[in-house]
C-alpha cells in the first residue's frame, strides 16, 4: 500500500511549477492509478515521491510523509526502495547504466544480488512478455528512441518489484509499441502488482486503470473511479487539459498544400556498423533514391519506432557524417555541411540541445543580435505564444519534459530556418500545448518555411499536417497530401484496437 499524509513538497529551484501540496491518498495494493494533468501540474514529482527520488535525489522543502509498504520513504536510501518499486521514466535514456540491451535487462538483478541462473531465466520471461526478441544484443546507443523505453520497461519488469511506477512511459512509442506496452500492463496487473502511471496519452489505459488522479496546481482536484472518468465528454476532458480516450478520426480531413515550388531529396543512405561474429558488417538503416516534398508544407513523418525516422531527419540535416545524398530547393542543390546551415532540428530528446543559463538567453541564441532591443522584443513574442513567459528567467534543465520541449521549439522558431525539422514535437505535452505548438507550426508553414514533423501523435497530425511521409525498414512506403487513400491508410496505422 502506498500513503501520502499531509505531503507537500517544492523544488529548491523556487519555480511553483511541479510543486505539490495538501496530498492526502491511499493506493491499495493491486490497484492502477492514472495520474493526469496538465505539464508542470506535480504528475512526476507525485512518482518520484513513491520511488524515493524525493527526497534522496531531487532536493527541496518536503513535509508530511510518504509511507510505501509501510516504510516512510525520506527514512530508507533509494537502494532499499529499489527492490519494492521500479520505475520507468519520461526520457529512459537517464536510467542506462550499460551500453548493450540485454546486460542493460540484467542490471538491476545483478545489482539485487540474484542468483546468475535466476537471472538469466527471468530475462527470458521478460524479453517474451514484452515481444522484444529482436532488441537483444543491440548497442542501446543505436536504438531509436521507442526501442529504448522498451528495454527500460523490460529491465524494471527483471526486478519484479511490487510496485511500478512509469513517468509518460507511451510518450516515444509507435501505436504497435503502446499496444505491446499495454500488454505488458496487463500482465504486471493480472500479478497483483500496484502500478502507477503519469500519462498525456489516455485511450491506452481506459480498460486498466482502476482509478484517476486529476491534478491541478499541484493538487489532487479530482480522484474518480475509471467509469465515472469514462463519462467525461472529449469537450469536459479538453477543457482540463487533457487527451481524448479515443483514436483520432482522419476521415473528413480535407486541407491542402497551396505550393508551386518543390523541394527534393535524393539518394538519401545511411549505413551503421553492426558487431557480428567479430567482424562489422554494415547494415543500411536509410535507402531514399528520390523523394519530392511541396515547399511551405507541414510534412508529417510517420511509421512505426525503428523505422528509420529519426535517421532521415538527422541527414535531412546534415548530422550524420557518413551520410549520403542530397537537397534540392529553389535552383539550388544542398549537400550535408550545407545543409547544417539551411535546416535546423528540434531533437527528441532536447536535452541534447539546451545549453544556456535561462529560457530567455536559450532563445536569444538562435536571434540574430545586431539590435538587442528587438531580439529581445522578439524573444518575448515567442516566449509568450509557447506559454513559457514565466520560465524566462529559469535554468532550461530546471523544467518539466513538456516545459524544455517548448523551450527548444521556440529556438527553432527563433532560427529562421527555411527547413524545420521536429523529432516528435508533443513529446509530454498535455492537449493544450499540444495545440499551441500546432498553432505555431501552422504560422510557420504560413511563412514558407517547410517543417518535417517526425511525430506518432494522431492529434498533431490533425491539428496541422497537410502532407506525409511514411517510412518503414528505411524506405519511403509513401508520400502523399491528404486523399481518401491517405486517410484510410493513416486512420488503419493509428487505430488503437487490441490484437
């Protein structure tokens, strides 16, 4: 069982953003709870206060106690919870600790002191619940980023704790993958094991949840059995903040691209080394001859995780440097070092890609400074679209998932880019921000520039995307705007419906 008294907490940051306050909650064992909310509302910091990430990682105020199988979590180190709660975060790049996904699996066996024949057989019962055979013996460097929250999820699920606490655990994966995730939910749930989930992604969950938290300002504001949640209309749900509980319907979308320039790609290949028998051998993960795209669109990248989505949008930028192939736009033909100067990415994980000490200077990095007092007029028009105004003066690296993911996209906004390139924009975003970036894209598009959307958002796609590429084993399966046959076939490739 799981009790929160009379808990509060705020980060030594100071920023009222994520704190909590006035916790007063008993989970039972056996049940699943869906924590949901708006970003920066207290979702994560509720979990790392089950996990014991506070107190003994994140520092701040905390007072009450937060009490998990009878032990009050700020009294026992972290290494005495791991054993009773295993958690899968947002961003499971932050929880590797190896380099390969099968000794990544074992880890935290190893580090619980089990027994080598234990382990091995407990690998083995994972990796088949999960369906992720094909994931052993990879360099966790070469996963996309879908792959990696299921090895993250595999390795928790060797621990077999009594507790699971997963912080957006769907926020990376393909429909195929949340689907493969649900399972997995089920299995641990048909265990008797208590879960707890902080999600922006609804529908997934809809017939596992026993019971949902709404949080708001860091508050629990509405604690409802999972039937009486279900009767929220999708207007009552949006007006919250929240996701609908339904799969996205594309059939009567209509708009087009009003484009008479082309932009056009070709003999787009990349090749990565692979281990084998000792030798390496090079396996091409990206093999584009020819590719066509109207000019100012709004191109939504689609296809399942490991397609090679990421890695057409890292050598549409010219980031990879043993890439091959080429960009032609408006006479002029782009090689990868030009094209570094030409395009700018929005990477999936934007930790990658904050470097300053404030939101406000982060912005001011992409603008060109000859006249300060209109950069930093400018930097405040951007700051105020994306919601982040009252973040200017805050440490990037301080924020919510959500809150860094519009902090990078206000930098390329800022940019000045003709090519955009977004690696799943709405990552941890809550439907009102899911909005508000699709609102600026939209403005964005309107202004010519052409944004490559890399995306597994059906809500996105609806909100802005007016053209489409579709990506499976490396190869473009398709490229079209929107038609009947692209919307059934996008209406089939997001249809969330049990296998």
């Amino acid at each position: 069982m799981i009790e929160f008294k009379d808990v509060a907490f705020q980060y030594e940051q100071g920023s009222s953003k994520g704190k909590i306050e006035n916790i007063n909650l008993t989970i039972h064992d056996g049940e699943v709870v869906l924590i949901c909310g708006e970003s920066g509302c207290g979702k994560t910091t509720l979990t790392r206060l089950i996990n014991g990430l506070i107190p003994h990682y994140y520092e701040g105020t905390l007072t009450g106690q937060t009490i998990v199988e009878g032990i009050d979590v700020k009294n026992v180190s972290l290494y005495a919870l791991s054993g009773v709660v295993g958690s899968v975060f947002q961003n499971p790049r932050t929880q590797f600790f190896t380099v390969d996904t099968t000794s990544e699996i074992a880890f935290g066996c190893e580090n619980l002191a089990i027994d080598a024949d234990e382990i091995n057989l407990r690998i083995e019962k994972t990796v088949g619940a999960l369906k992720i055979e094909d994931l052993l013996n990879r360099s966790l460097f070469a996963l996309s980023g879908g792959e990696k929250q299921k090895i993250a999820c595999a390795s928790v699920s060797a621990m077999e704790p009594d507790i699971f606490v997963l912080d957006e655990p769907s926020s990376n994966l393909d429909i195929k993958s949340i689907r493969e995730l649900k399972d997995v939910l089920r299995k641990w749930k048909a265990q008797g094991k208590t879960i707890v989930i902080a999600e922006h992604r609804l529908y997934y969950l809809m017939d596992i949840a026993d019971r949902v938290l709404y949080m708001q300002g860091g508050q629990i504001k509405e604690n409802l059995s999972i039937s009486d949640f279900k009767k929220k209309s999708t207007g009552e749900l949006h007006a919250l903040g929240l996701r609908t509980l339904q799969s996205e319907d594309f059939s009567k979308m209509q708009s087009t691209v009003c484009a008479t320039k082309q932009l056009y790609i070709r003999d787009f290949e990349v090749s990565y080394k692979n281990a084998s028998g000792g030798k390496k051998k090079k396996r091409k993960v990206l093999d584009i001859s020819d590719l066509m795209i109207p000019q100012g669109s709004v191109v939504g990248v689609v296809g399942n995780n490991g397609a090679g989505k990421t890695t057409f949008a890292n050598n549409l930028c010219g980031l990879l440097k043993t890439a091959k192939g080429c960009m032609s736009m408006n006479g002029k033909t782009y090689m990868a070092n030009q094209r570094i100067k030409t395009c700018y990415m929005v990477m999936q994980d934007v930790n990658h890609q904050l470097f300053t000490e404030s939101v406000m200077d982060e912005i001011l990095l992409s603008l060109d400074n000859s006249d300060e007092e209109k950069v930093a007029h400018e930097a405040e028009s951007i700051m105020e679209s994306l919601n982040i105004s009252e973040f200017r003066d805050a440490h990037p690296m301080s924020l919510s998932g959500g809150q860094k993911q519009r902090v990078a996209i206000a930098s390329a906004i800022a940019s000045d880019k003709q090519v955009i390139v977004f690696d799943e924009p709405t990552s941890g975003l809550d439907y009102r921000h899911m909005k508000k970036v699709a609102e600026n894209l939209r403005e964005l598009s309107s202004l010519g520039k052409t944004l490559f959307i890399v995306t597994h958002d059906p809500e996105l796609i609806a909100e802005c995307c007016n053209y489409f590429v579709f990506i499976e084993n490396g190869k473009v399966l398709w490229s079209d705007g929107w038609n009947r046959i692209s919307r059934e076939r996008l209406q089939k490739f997001f249809a969330f419906e049990d296998d």
